[in-house]
C-alpha cells in the first residue's frame, strides 16, 4: 500500500540549486534511509513531505487516512507545559481517557468519578497502553513528569519529541537524525524499538549501525540523480560500489571511500545475535585484538607533527563535584603517545566536563592536571565556530593555519585539507552564512585539524556530519599520529578509530576497557544477567493484573494507587526544601520552620512507604 508519492519536486534558493524533478514512493512497512552530502538538501525535502515547506514544482501526495508524524532538529513544543501535559496535549483518545483517570486519582474522594474513569480504563484497554507509554518515558529518561518544557535541555525537548511520536504510534514517521542527543543505550533500545514494531519510517540520519539494523531500503540523493537500493548499509556499501566503477573507471577520493567502507565492513564480525564468547576465552583476548587492529591499516597521509616529548598528559587524582553529583573522584591517568581512547556513558555521567578539566577550560575541585611542553592540543567542541560576516571558507581556515607538514618535505595547503573534506575549490570562495549546517561543522573540524595538534580532542565530531564525510574524517583520523581522544555516540565510527575506552559509569566511576565499542558490547552482553533493581515505573508494569487479579478490596485498590502518587509528591518536596538548604536560601529566622516542615514530611514518606508494602504484600499472597 501506497502512503506517500513525491512527485518531480524541485528546490531552490536564488541561483542555488539544490535539486530537481526528484520522485520516489514510500510504502506501507518500508523502513528507508534517505542519503546525502550536507548542503544537498535532505532537510528540504523532509520539510516539503511534511508540509513546513513548498517544493519550487512538483507535488506531494499523501494517502488520506493515514496519520503522519515529523520529529525534526528543533522540536516544536509549548514551552510553558509539563512533560506530562505535552504528552496529554496530543491528539489520541486513549491517552485522554489516562488523562481522566490519573485526575480521578487526585480525588479520591469523589468515588463515582474514580469508578467511571476506572470503567473507562477497562473499555479502551489503556492499562497496556499506559505501561507502555511510561517505559518509554523510563527508556528515554523523562522520568520527572513535572518539569516544564521551558526548562528543558536541547536534548530533553528531542527526546520528549520523540517520545510524543512513538507513543502516539503514527502509521508513517518522518525522522531528522533521530538518534542526536541520545546515548549509547537509548540508541540500542530505539533501534530494537523499530525493530519490532510495525511502523513505517522514511529518516535521515548518519547513524551507520542504524541504517545496518533497521533500514530495509535507502535512497541515495548524489549530483541531482536519485539511486534506490532496497537493503540495509551493508548492500548499499556493495551495490554503490558497482554502480561507481561502472560508471567511472578512474574513482575520485571521495568515492573511493566507499570502497574502503565496503572492505571494512567486511572484515567486522556478524551482529551479536548471541552471548560473545570473549568473556570465557579471556578478557586479555580482546585487549590483544584491539592492539592488532591497527596493524591492518595502511598509513597513506604521512602526517609529519611536531615531536612528543616522554610527558604527554597526566591526571593526578582528578576530583569534580558539582553540588552533591560525583563526576570525577580521584581519577589519575598518565597518557601515552599514540593512543586513541574513546569515552562512551550516559547522558550527564560527565564526559565534556572531563574534556573541559583535561584542556583546562575548567578547574578540578582537587588534584592537577600536568600538559607535556611539547604537547600541541586541539579541541573541537560542539559549540563549533562563530565567523564575522562576509567571510569566505578559505579565509576562516587561514586564519587558524596555511598547511599542514607530511614527510619527505612534502603539505597539505589550507586549499587541499578543505578539498579533502569535500569543499571544492569554488565552495571554498563562497561566504560563510552560504553553509548548512552540516558544512558549518566540517568547516570547523579543518580549523582544528590545520593547526597540526600533537593531541587531538574530539566533542560529539560526528553530528550533523554526511556519510560522505565522516568516511574522510575516519580516513584522516586512521593515519593521525598523534594522541586521539573521543567522545562520540556513533558507534561505527568509534569501532574504527578507537583502541580502548574509558566507560563512565556515573558517580566517578570510570573503568579504562581494551577495546573498541563492539567488544565491549560483546563483553558485557556475556556476562550472566543481573536483575535491575525495581523502579516505580517497572512497579507500573503489572499494575492492572495487580489490582484486578490481587486480593485487595476496591477501597484499597484505590488507596495503593493513590498512595503511589502521594509518595513522589513528597519525595520532591523533601527534595525541593533540601536543595533550599544546599543553595543556603533559607533566611535564618525561617530555618526552625523548614527544618519542622522537612522532618514532617520524612515522617509522611516513612508512613505511607509502611503502608504501601503492606498492600504489597497482601497483592502477593
């Protein structure tokens, strides 16, 4: 079944052309990845199928009765409401019959209301719905309902966003970098995610992996033609290849990469599908294996950098705190030349700020941090650059450095590292506020990468980056000499470059792991399950079998679950006046008075926590 047709559609911006008379279909439970350099267009052509913009010529044509949603870069959303009230504002009537039902809760008192929201629970079977809802909430970790929009992070809006969509379950999805401002786990869990569920997804993104396990079709945009290759990354990389040498016997660099990219991929094992054995044949094995990588790789950009010395970088029990979260507790570490460490954790386990303690842009709470004198660092961070107006590409670059030195005498102009990175030479004269976003931030990484640093720090380089050219970034980076960290949530691109890891584990903890992101998935997924400790919102899972199949009356099936709410109700104000004390924001003849409402309100915690194990245990017997 036919959802969508795109229809010789055309763009352009005053003499720029970014396309034309492009058409293609999207079907029902096709999965499809839509491909492009930066600056071609896939953002336009996301916004003409969804209305926010208007094609030049051509038509869009979308089924009637199916429902469409768009997750964009920069989610729209009503600032003044909650996260709960966000969720509830969309249209869906089952979410409208939990939003009646979690109000009946707030009044107890008025029985009849309850019964009738209860009822109504029951007719749209919006128990499952509601446990679903709340999981990917948990997943996606918008877990404080109260929060308001306003006060949100970047990342907290587009995961919210996201959120919205998948718990409204459009027929079709329309997705810009869906996997931006995730981590590591939530990346996993939304790719197993779509998976399984029955929905289908038209999607830029750079996430290789991504494409690998969830695409089933990709659609390539290149020099104005439309390619269509009904598989994932891996056929893609195969089939593009062929096309490429039939066309074109002498391939240019930036195809030739494709090449490579195929090779590799080749050369990686199958994906996990069941318990790695590398646990058992030893931890050292994989130590051994990452150590070997790099021997496979044929250095073809001799980068001649100035020498280091024996002092490279050294941490000497490094400790950050900010208010009572741990970031980094006694860390020490002595850097050795050569090595390419990649950080992976959690959103908000501390990887920028280490960044920021190791450049010195910030300051410990204890401990040093000693820079070798022959230490040259460059940091690219996701701030990016901000030029003047009027200026050209090639002047930004030039002011940050005219080449850099290879062996045997031999550079790399400012002019050919900007054509390496795919600005040609008439792109390299255009104004600056010409650039997309993505070209913005390739720009940026040759600003680093021409001042020839010994140690280079990489923030998050792969956002709003192509395909086209993180394979250049990767090629540079496999023959870069000197000192490689990372923090990166693309595991494809750390599986590449990287030797070993430093793993944050939150609260300080940091474990240095001997491999790249695959083996450490390989190894942690060998390890014997360990059973999560129960949360309020898994407690939520066999809420409906709990009070329909439990033995508790319907009084108390009421109080259990209004005792729950009342719970976290008093959780956050404890945790509200305690933040008042750290702040120091209680005048001193108000401080008996708080400190009595404090102790008041433990004691309520205490009572109704007693309470509420008791109807536990009863919905156990």
């Amino acid at each position: 079944m036919n959802y969508l047709s795109v229809e010789n559609i055309s763009k352009s911006f005053g003499e720029r052309t970014l396309f034309e008379n492009i058409s293609f279909g999207i079907n029902k439970d096709q999965k499809i990845a839509f491909v492009a350099k930066n600056g071609t267009g896939k953002t336009s052509i996301l916004k003409i199928i969804t209305g926010e913009d208007t094609p030049d010529t051509g038509q869009v044509v979308i089924r009637k009765e199916i429902k469409m949603a768009f997750l964009s870069q920069e989610p729209n959303l009503d600032p003044e409401l909650t996260i709960e009230e966000s969720i509830f504002a969309s249209d869906n009537d089952t979410l409208k019959v939990i939003e009646q039902y979690e109000k009946a809760l707030e009044n107890p008192e008025d029985e009849e209301a309850y019964q009738k929201a209860f009822e109504r629970m029951d007719a749209n079977n919006a128990w499952d719905f509601e446990t679903q809802y709340k999981q990917i909430l948990f997943k996606l970790k918008l877990e404080d309902l109260k929060l308001k929009v306003k006060n949100l992070s970047g990342g907290q809006k587009k995961r919210l966003a996201l959120a919205i969509i998948l718990i409204n379950k459009p027929d079709l999805l329309i997705l810009d970098e869906p996997t931006n401002h995730l981590d590591l786990e939530m990346i996993e869990w939304l790719e197993n995610y779509f998976a399984k569920e029955n929905m289908t997804l038209f999607m830029v993104t750079h996430d290789r992996f991504f494409l690998e396990r969830v695409c089933n079709e990709i659609i390539e945009l290149e020099n104005g033609n439309l390619y269509q290759y009904k598989g994932n990354y891996s056929y893609y990389l195969n089939k593009k290849e062929e096309r490429v040498a039939a066309e074109n016997a002498s391939i240019d660099k930036a195809k030739n990469l494709f090449v490579k990219e195929l090779d590799w991929m080749r050369r990686q094992p199958k994906a996990r599908t069941t318990k790695s054995k590398s646990r058992q044949d030893d931890f050292y094995v994989i130590k051994e294996k990452a150590h070997s990588r790099r021997k496979e790789h044929q250095v073809e950009l001799e980068i001649n950098m100035e020498r280091m010395g024996s002092k490279v970088v050294e941490l000497h029990n490094v400790s950050k705190k900010f208010k009572d979260k741990t970031i980094l507790d006694n860390f020490s570490y002595n850097f050795k030349r050569g090595e390419r460490i990649g950080i992976i954790g959690k959103n908000g386990t501390g990887k920028s700020t280490f960044l920021n303690i190791l450049t010195q842009s910030m300051q410990p709470d204890n401990g040093k941090v000693v820079i070798g004198e022959t230490i040259k660092l460059g940091y690219y961070t996701q701030s990016g650059i901000n030029p003047k107006p009027e200026q050209k590409v090639i002047d930004i670059i030039k002011e940050f450095g005219e080449y850099i030195p290879l062996t045997k005498g031999r550079t790399i102009s400012a002019a050919q590292l900007l054509e390496r990175f795919l600005f040609d030479r008439k792109k390299q004269y255009d104004f600056v506020e010409k650039l997309s976003g993505g070209e913005l931030k390739r720009l940026y990484l040759c600003t680093v990468l021409i001042q020839n640093p010994n140690f280079l720090i990489l923030d998050e380089p792969t956002n709003d980056l192509d395909i086209v050219t993180l394979n250049v970034l990767e090629a540079f980076l496999l023959d870069y000499p000197g000192c490689l960290l990372v923090v990166s949530h693309d595991r494809y691109f750390m599986d590449k470059i990287v030797d070993h890891l430093f793993v944050f584990r939150g609260e300080g903890v940091i474990e240095d792991f001997p491999g790249n992101y695959s083996d450490f998935r390989a190894y942690e997924d060998s390890a014997e399950p360990v059973k999560e400790e129960t949360k309020p919102a898994a407690d939520k899972k066999a809420w409906k079998q709990n009070q329909v199949k439990a033995g508790l009356t319907f009084n108390e099936q009421k109080e259990y679950q209004k005792i729950e709410k009342e719970i976290k109700d008093l959780e956050r104000k404890k945790e509200d006046i305690e933040q008042l004390f750290s702040d120091g924001k209680v005048a001193d003849d108000a401080i008996a008075g708080k400190a009595d409402e404090l102790q008041e309100i433990l004691d309520k915690i205490d009572e109704k926590t007693e309470r509420w194990f008791e109807l536990s245990a009863k919905m156990e017997e």
